[in-house]
C-alpha cells in the first residue's frame, strides 16, 4: 500500500544552503519557523516545484515528485499542490468567482461556475462571486486563494506566510477556517511562518529553520519546552533557559 504522506529531504550548498528533512501525514499539519531568509519559502517552492535543489526527494500520496538521484523530477503543473502565496497572487482583473474557476481546469467546463461557487462557500466567501480583488479586504483576498488551492482538490496544500498581512481579529477567523478545513482536506498541509502563535495555534509538528538548516523538528509542544540549543530559544524567543 502507497504511503499517503508527504516526505521531503533537500540538500544544497552555495548561496541557497539547505538541509531539510521531514514528514508530514493527512490531516496533519506541519509549521516550518524561522527568520527572514531562513529558506522557508525555497522549501515550499522545492516541493511545489517552483525549485531545484542539488540534491532532492520529493515524495507525496504515493507518488514521486522529485528524485535527483534518480533523474525524476514532476513539472509543477504535474505535482497536486495547492500553494497560497503571501501576497495572494490573484488576478485583479478577474472576479473571485474566477479567480477560483481558472484552477479548475481539470473539471468539465459546464461545472466549473458551480465548482468555484462552492468552495468559495466553503471559505466563507458566500455573495462575494461578482468582486474583484481590489474591492476585497486582505481577509477576503486570502480566503480567494485559499479557495483558488483548494480547486486543484490538493494532495498536499502549502501555506507561504498566509497571515503576514492580516489584522489580528482576522488572523483569528482564518485560523478557525483553516483548522475546520484541515479535518475536511484529510491532505498533508505545510505552514511557513515565522510567528510562534500561527504556529504553535494551527501545526501538530514545528521544524526550526535557519540558514537553510533544520536545527529541531518535534510536537509544537515538545520543542517550546524543550528546545535543542540557544539558537532554537532566539529563533522561538524564549525567555526559559535551555537545561
């Protein structure tokens, strides 16, 4: 029986460091938190395939994304990802409704206007069909790309900072939707953040990055209490020395 889980190791020297190796199964959700420029982002692009590493396993449901050493490597249209970027990427000539219907490709046309109606009811965007994203709020734009990878019915869905530019009461909300949805995706879901309360309020697991490398990986909980050197406290900011 195939694996479901997501499965990434990347390796790389040179200007763009990495050492990253983790798991993340359906229905589980794991956070990668670190500094600016720590290479969480390039990690998310690794498996979207969005970039290359030198050395690279990319594995998902089942299937391999990416092996370098074994000459593998999916093109991004090819790999089931649903990726909400920081800065939404929506098209602001296009309404929401269609925003969500052009990554619906893979449904016959006729359905496509119904497809794209009810996910965006399923982010909470009922009535919102007809507007374009500058008649949005940064909420509302979200919850639009939210949908829009939602519509590639994702075997993982990947989150790059989805928060970053949202007021704190809907931060709130979008946690609360993204913790139903979760249950409902039944997909592996990746978190890039750098904000420990995201983190810490929406992922099962929490993996430090900085500089490219992985420096702790392990239940939120666990590496909040436990954390593996110094470095691991600065980059979480606590205050309770390590023992």
């Amino acid at each position: 029986m195939s694996d479901p889980s997501l499965q990434v190791a990347l390796e790389q020297r040179g200007r763009i460091p990495l050492d990253v190796r983790f798991a993340c199964a359906p229905g589980r959700t794991v956070a990668l938190i670190g500094p600016s420029g720590a290479g969480k982002s390039t990690i998310l692009r690794s498996i979207a395939g969005l970039y290359r590493p030198d050395v690279a396993v990319v594995r998902c449901a089942g299937s391999t994304w990416l092996d370098t050493a074994r000459g593998i490597e999916l093109a991004p249209h090819e790999r089931r990802t649903g990726l909400v970027f920081q800065s939404y990427a929506l098209f602001p000539h296009l309404t929401a409704l269609e925003n969500v219907a052009i990554a619906l490709g893979h449904v016959p046309r006729a359905e496509r206007r119904a497809a794209a109606i009810a996910l965006l009811e399923r982010v909470n965007l009922n009535g919102f069909e007809a507007r374009r994203p500058g008649a949005l709020s940064g909420g509302e734009q979200q919850r639009v790309a939210l949908a829009r990878a939602l519509a590639r019915d994702p075997a993982v869905l990947l989150l790059d900072e989805p928060f970053a530019a949202i007021d704190r009461r809907t931060r709130r909300h979008l946690r609360e939707d993204l913790l139903r949805l979760r249950s409902q995706l039944r997909a592996p879901i990746v978190l890039v953040t750098h904000d420990l309360d995201d983190a810490i309020a929406l992922a099962d697991e929490i993996v430090v990055i900085d500089r490219g490398r992985m420096l702790q990986s392990g239940p939120a909980r666990d590496v909040m209490t436990a954390p593996a050197s110094d470095e691991v406290r600065a980059i979480l900011d606590l205050s309770t020395p390590v023992l």
